[in-house]
DNA sequence: CTTTTAAATGTTATATTATTACATAACGTT
DNA sequence: AACGTTATGTAATAATATAACATTTAAAAG
C-alpha cells in the first residue's frame, strides 16, 4: 500500500491535489486557471503533468468528456482497464471497481480471437438524484 | 432492413459517404479538407452533420481519438452501445459485434444497482499485422 | 396549395483543447 | 563532478469544437 505520491514532482503534486480534492471530473484549461497562483502559468505544464499522471494510474481521463478525475482505486493496479459511470444530466461520474467486470472484459476476445489488456469503458445514464427529478 | 441513408440531407450525405468509403477514422478537419470542392466551405457545417450522423447512428465517434467511422451493423440498431478495437500501432479501428459482449454490458449493473442503456467501450492492443512486426 | 413549423444550411467569429519547438534546471547515478 | 534522464519554463501555434445570427429548405397541418 506504498503511495506513489511521493515520487511526484513539484508540478504534478499541485494538479494531482487539485484534481483529487475535486468533488467531479477537472478540464485541462480549469486546472490551469486553478493552479496560477502557484505558478504554473503555462498549458503545457499542465497537460505535461497531467501526461505523466494518466501514464502512472493517479488520474484517469474521461474521454468522452476531456477530463480528469483522481483514480479511486488505492492501490491503482487497474490503470489500463478502467470503466466509469457518468451521469448525462448532472455529469456527475465514478470510477466502477467491480471485479467480475474487470475480469469479463480482460478475458474478452474478439472474433478475430484478439485480445486486450488495456480499455476503456464509459456508461452513460442518470444517477439516482437526477432520476427522481 | 431499409437503409435509413435515404433520409439524409445533403451534407449529411456528402459526409456520410466519405466516412463510409474510408478504411480509417476520420477527423473532422479532415472531413472538411475533403468535402471543400463540394460546397462545404465551415468547420460548423462538418460538425453539423456528424452530430445528426450520429445521433441517427449511422457513423460513431472514437472519443479516445476525436474520430468517425461508419457503423458496421448494417441495421445500425446499437448506436447507443458501442464497443470499438483499437491498433495502438497502426491504429486500426473496428467495431465489434458481440451478442455476448453487448448483453453483458447491458445488464449490468454497478454497486449502487444502478444500470445504463448507453456505453462506449474502446479496447487497446495491437493488431494482428502489427503484432507479426 | 398555402400556412406553419421544424430541420438544415450558410457565414463569421471565437472558444476550447492540445502540441511543437527550443532553452534551462533539477535529479539520480556512477 | 560528469553523465544521462526527467522535469520545467516560455512563446507560439495547431487542432478541435461551439456561439450567434441570418436565411433556406423540407415536412406537416390546415
């Protein structure tokens, strides 16, 4: 259970504690406003952080909304197979941890007999809250 | 099986054969480079037409790769449930129709019991001729 | 067949997202 | 200390996408 955090640099600790402490998912553009006043000025610098952040399992893109969110596994093993539930009314998303999914689309190969060991899955519906609405 | 082709306007059609006719994803400014000797001169008029385009399913986007391709059930009925192989070498891409594979991702349902009519689901690997390499 | 409404188009400008290129600094080994 | 690697700083620009507004076409209703 050894954190990877510590082996941050500078740069990357600021936007991986901004985006962690970020009740939903963070666009490259708000963090950088978000982050000025320490000093980083540049999007560069974010998107570099954030390049190496995705790369080492802190922080997962949503692609379908080009945005960030904290990885919510601890032990961020599950880096490359990584599945959300994003609500389409309140954009409200989670990081899925659930074995048996995980475990069905790793072992998943196609009709070329093809197999993967990294994808991406993004649900979409509306949460409980926007449901009763 | 009546193709719903017939109900296109114009650019849709301009646009949706050039899709069609291409053995890879294409990018919507690449789209627009291609269609400018048929009248279509704006950045907005492409974007037009593939929102409709894929709302009515016909073609997808690959969000991982901000892309388009047609849709290759020729009934085009899982527009709303994708799942997509993708080359990280050549980048490769198609579609995968998989009964099993679409009814598991249907009926499942996360932690909070919660479960979605829409997915995207991208899986990552290399491609047989990439993989020979 | 004409009125009405919705869908599609045309056009300009601009917003948002992301990368190239190049120079410098900090870090980890040996 | 010298070396290679990783991170940073900075400016410019490329690539992707939308807002706002005017006009036209198509479909549906009367």
């Amino acid at each position: 259970m050894v954190e990877k955090q510590l082996n941050l640099s500078k740069n990357q600790k600021i936007i991986f504690d901004l985006i962690d402490k970020s009740p939903e998912p963070m666009k490259a553009y708000s963090i950088l406003f978000n982050v000025q006043k320490k000093g980083i000025k540049a999007p560069l610098q974010v998107y570099r952080a954030l390049d190496k952040l995705v790369e080492i399992g802190k922080i997962h893109k949503i692609e379908s909304r080009n945005a960030f969110i904290a990885c919510q596994n601890s032990s961020c093993q599950i880096s490359k197979t990584t599945a959300f539930s994003i609500c389409e009314s309140c954009e409200k998303v989670t990081e899925i941890k659930d074995n048996k999914l995980a475990k069905y689309l790793t072992n998943f190969s196609d009709n070329t007999g093809m197999n993967y060991k990294k994808y991406n899955l993004e649900f979409f519906g509306l949460c409980k809250k926007c449901k009763r609405k």
